[in-house]
C-alpha cells in the first residue's frame, strides 16, 4: 500500500484518509479534565501532530508508539500550524505498507554523491593507498551498504544516504584545508575521512526510524573500522605497517576527546584535521535537523538540545 498524499503536500481543510507512522503517543487531559490525544505522525517527507478529541482512552489502549497506524480526519489549522483532527485510526501491520514512503533519504543524489567521492578518492598519489580504495570498491556489498548508511540515529545525517553525504562534506572541506596547510598528507587525509565512520555501516541499520544493530551496541562503529581496514589491508601486498598505522589512528581519535569515546587523542595534523571537520559538519547537521523539527513559522528558537547543550537561533528565512 503506497502513500496517496504525504504531509508536505497538506493544505488547510482537506481529509485525510492515510498511513502514517506513529512515533509517539501521548494522552493529556484538557483544562476541564477530558483526556485527549495528542500523536506524532511522520512520513518521509516530515511530521505532523494529530489530535484525538472522542474516546482518547480507548483508542490509545490500541495504539503502539513507532509502528504505523492508518488515520480518517481532517487537516486544520491551529495558530498557523497544520494539525490533523483525527476521527479514527487502527494499528497497521509493515507487511501492509510501503517503507520507501516513510524512510527519510538524503536530499540530494545519492549516485552523484558516490561518484564525488570516486573522483576525490581517485587522486590519491600513494600506491598503496590507492590498491587500498581498490579493495574496498572491490566489496560490493559494503559499496551498496556505504551508499545507503545513515550517519546517526536521530542527531545528524539521520537517514538513507547520510553517511556517505557527511563523508563527501568533509571531503570537500579537506580539499580546501590541505590546499592551505602543506604540512598535511592529503592523501592520508582523505583516506582518514573516507574511513573515519564507515564502521557505521555494521553500527546502525536502516529503519523508517534508524537502530542500533545488536553488534552495534556491543562493538560499535570505532572498532568496526579498524577490523574492517585491517580486513582490506590485508589484501594489499605489503602494505606498509607504518601506514596501517597512521590509518588506525584516524580512526581511533576522530572523536577528538576521551569524553566523546576517543580511546587515544588526535596526534598527527591528518587526525587533528580529521576530527574538527568531522565535529563541524556534525554540528551543522544538528542544527539543520533541529531547524528541520520547527512546526511553528514564527518560532525563533529550536527545541533544546541534550547533545549541544543549548537552544539554536533560528533566523528568519529569506
């Protein structure tokens, strides 16, 4: 069953007659104590809050946060905000949805984003290096796997493609780095950023709202890095160990800090590098999701963030 409208497309005082995914519940009680609903629904394209004014109990009792339900009613507009005033909804099984409708993608091409990233990796000079990367478009599986990998459950790049997107970004802000700084190894450099998150690959899997994998939770994307460099350096004949070595360390310090799960801290320019562009893009990331999350055209701040630690100033749009 495939989407007939999704929630950008919604205007003022039309029905809705739609599955959504619910990913959250939550029942209130009005001023003069009458429970009522309050759902978050979401396709690929956004959310939108859903209101259940009659029966809210027994209708909550049949609902389950993040799994889909089909929703009658009406969109209206409630102090400028789009809101669905819900007259009935039931629970909905995965098997009957189309997930392509409700899984969030990049916005930008992910074939285009790829090649990018080939032509970038394609200068590296270093012969080692270079059978290296070979080795690793060599796995057609993890190729397929990189192109569609989310960088993060919710905070940044939160969707198909975001991992290979975040990595591009910071290659186009190496290239303009090494360009200023001669001290730097570009060709350790883009090797470094190529590598520093592709153990996200293993870490999360790729859901209408993204997971951690089992082995993801246990070993995580650091440690998923190393093996899986060491797996490929392995198919490189004498790969030099010095240089197995500088590349362990990228890996290992593009946290930047023992606080944010560094095991050893940025020693060379290359990981220093790595880590403030990694942290930037990031960053930056946070504030487009939490920019992304704003319902209310005249809100100025964003929600408060646990991960920065503050509210985001929201300029207006141009």
């Amino acid at each position: 069953m495939s989407k007939n409208k999704f929630i950008d497309q919604y205007k003022n005082n039309e029905t809705v007659n739609e599955v959504f995914w619910l990913s959250r519940s939550d029942l209130r009680t009005t001023a003069k104590g009458k429970p009522y609903l309050t759902l978050t629904l979401q396709d690929k394209t956004g959310s939108i809050d859903g209101k259940v004014w009659d029966n809210a109990d027994a209708i909550n009792a049949n609902l389950t946060p993040q799994s889909f339900i089909h929703v009658r009613g009406k969109v209206n507009e409630f102090k400028e905000i789009l809101q669905v005033k819900v007259d009935a909804c039931k629970p909905i099984t995965e098997d009957k949805v189309d997930l392509e409708d409700f899984t969030a993608h990049t916005e930008k091409d992910i074939d285009l984003l790829w090649e990018e990233l080939i032509e970038t990796m394609g200068k590296i000079k270093d012969p080692s290096l270079a059978k290296l990367f070979k080795a690793f478009l060599a796995d057609k599986e993890l190729v397929a796997n990189f192109k569609k990998a989310t960088a993060a459950i919710k905070l940044h790049h939160a969707y198909v493609g975001g991992l290979l997107e975040h990595t591009v970004n910071i290659l186009k802000l190496g290239k303009l780095i090494s360009a200023e700084y001669q001290i730097l190894n570009k060709d350790l450099l883009f090797f470094g950023i190529f590598l520093h998150d592709i153990g996200k690959i293993r870490e999360y899997e790729v859901k209408v709202a993204p997971e951690h994998t089992d082995e993801g939770r246990l070993v995580g994307h650091t440690s998923f890095g190393i093996l899986m460099l060491e797996e490929k350096a392995r198919q490189v004949k004498d790969f030099p160990a010095e240089l197995l070595m500088e590349l362990q360390h990228l890996i290992l310090s593009h946290h930047g800090e023992y606080a944010y799960g560094a095991p050893v801290l940025p020693m060379t320019p290359e990981a220093m590098v790595l880590h403030h562009l990694d942290n930037l893009d990031a960053k930056i990331g946070q504030y487009k999701t939490l920019q992304d999350a704003i319902t209310d055209p005249k809100e100025k701040w964003t929600t408060w963030s646990n991960a920065l630690g503050r509210r985001l100033y929201r300029r207006k749009s141009k």
